[in-house]
C-alpha cells in the first residue's frame, strides 16, 4: 500500500505545469467598429464638418449615446426613416424610439442635441438681418417643427433692421388645425417693439400646401398690423419633405 502511495506522488510530482488555456485569437482583437470610430474621428479633425455626410455626422453623434455598438447601421436607419440630420434632430422621442438600435435613453440624448443646435442656430439668427439669412431661417424652422404631431403657429419677430427679436410658439393645436386671433399676433409684436413679422406653422399632414383658413388668416393678420405699421414678410408652411412661401405664391 505504501508503494503504491509513493508511487502515485510520484507520477503526480514529476507532470509539467500545464499553461492556462488562452482565448482564440480573435477573442481577444478589438470589435472592427473601433478603428472605424478612430478613423472617422481623424476626418473630422483634419478635414472637418464638412467633408462628411449626414450619417457620418449622425455616427459621431452616436459614438457617445451607443458606446458598444456598431452605430452605422442606426445612423442610416435614422436618415432612412427621417431624411435628413436636422430632420433627426426634430423628430420626436417616440418616433425615434420605433427605428431599430435606439432605445429611449438614446432619444432623450438626441433630443438635448437638438435643443442646444436650436439655440445655437437661434444665437446666429439673432446676430444677422434675418431676411438676407432666409436659407438659415428656413433649416431652423425644419428642425424644430418638421415632425411635430401637432400644429404649432410660430411667429418670428424683427425689428427695424429685421435682425430677430424674439421666437415664440404662439399656439398649439390638433393634427390638422391651430387657432390663430390676429388681434393677439399684432399686439405681441408691439409687446416687444417689432415693426415686422415671419409668421411660420407646420402641417403634421406633411403636405405643406396651404388651405384656404391658412390663406384667410394670414391676410387677416396682414390687415391688421398694416394699421399699426407692422409688415408681414412672409407666412412658411413646413411639412415633413418641404415648405411653402406664402410670399413666393403671391398670395400675400
């Protein structure tokens, strides 16, 4: 018995150390989103804003919002379903939340992206003629009310040298109609000393054609502030894939 005891602490004692099984090497290798990640922010820094594309953007964007994960294909499932980056921007959480890879955490980021670019672009606005701005005035309105559930009636306020004054929301409504009182618009504005006006409201239908209430109401307005020397520039419709200029249709 005692033999075979020795014998057995023998055999035991003379086996190598066997090393620790190691991972495959793929295991170990980085996930390939990595170095796409350090790429694209190379581009930003060396060529800038400019040189890439909306869903490169929108990426960047995600980087942060969605840190484990290949982003690229919930960059373009966003542009798919919204269109544009700024479009993204506007459209609202619950919207946001039905696309593929993005879960209310994620839509509540973007949504706090978008309103600092909101003010960032409403800063801007400020610092110009709005009227010599009008490409910008438009990308501000896009991004705010382009994929809103309900109408808003928006009123941009000027004063002489038409750089803005004030932004307000002055009423929201149901999907198809706001209501508007021309006596409140006109005494809004000699509120905060304007001596002009951009009225601007999206319809959610996003046909931006406007009804004959649009078209009644704006030259009821217009009416209005002509008797206290308050000029109506223009009256935009958004819609999801476009604007209207009343102006540019003639009719105001």
């Amino acid at each position: 018995m005692g033999d075979d005891q020795d014998t057995e602490r023998g055999f035991l004692g003379e086996q190598p150390l066997q090393p620790l099984a190691r991972a495959p090497a793929d295991a170990a290798a980085k996930p390939h989103y990595i170095g796409h990640r350090d790429r694209l922010r190379e581009r930003f820094v060396t060529a800038g804003h400019g040189a890439l594309p909306d869903y490169e953007m929108l990426e960047l964007l995600l980087f942060r919002l969605i840190p484990r994960s290949d982003t690229k294909p919930v960059a373009k499932a966003l542009l798919v379903r919204f269109g544009t980056l700024a479009e993204v921007l506007g459209a609202p959480e619950r919207l946001l939340c039905e696309v593929k890879g993005v879960g209310p955490a994620v839509a509540l980021d973007l949504k706090i992206i978008a309103a600092a670019a909101h003010r960032m672009l409403r800063s801007d606005l400020k610092a110009r003629q709005t009227l010599s701005s009008w490409a910008q005035v438009i990308d501000y309105c896009r991004a705010a009310m382009a994929f809103e559930e309900r109408e808003q009636f928006r009123i941009l306020f000027l004063d002489k040298k038409n750089a803005l004054i004030a932004d307000e929301v002055q009423q929201t409504g149901t999907v198809d109609h706001t209501p508007v009182y021309p006596r409140e618009v006109v005494k809004r504005a000699l509120d905060l000393s304007a001596t002009a006006i951009v009225l601007v409201h999206n319809h959610p239908s996003g046909d931006p054609t406007p009804s004959r209430a649009d078209i009644e109401m704006t030259r009821e307005i217009v009416e209005a502030g002509k008797r206290l020397g308050l000029t109506v520039h223009d009256h935009i419709i958004i819609g999801k894939k476009g604007h209207v200029s009343m102006k540019g249709l003639a009719l105001i």
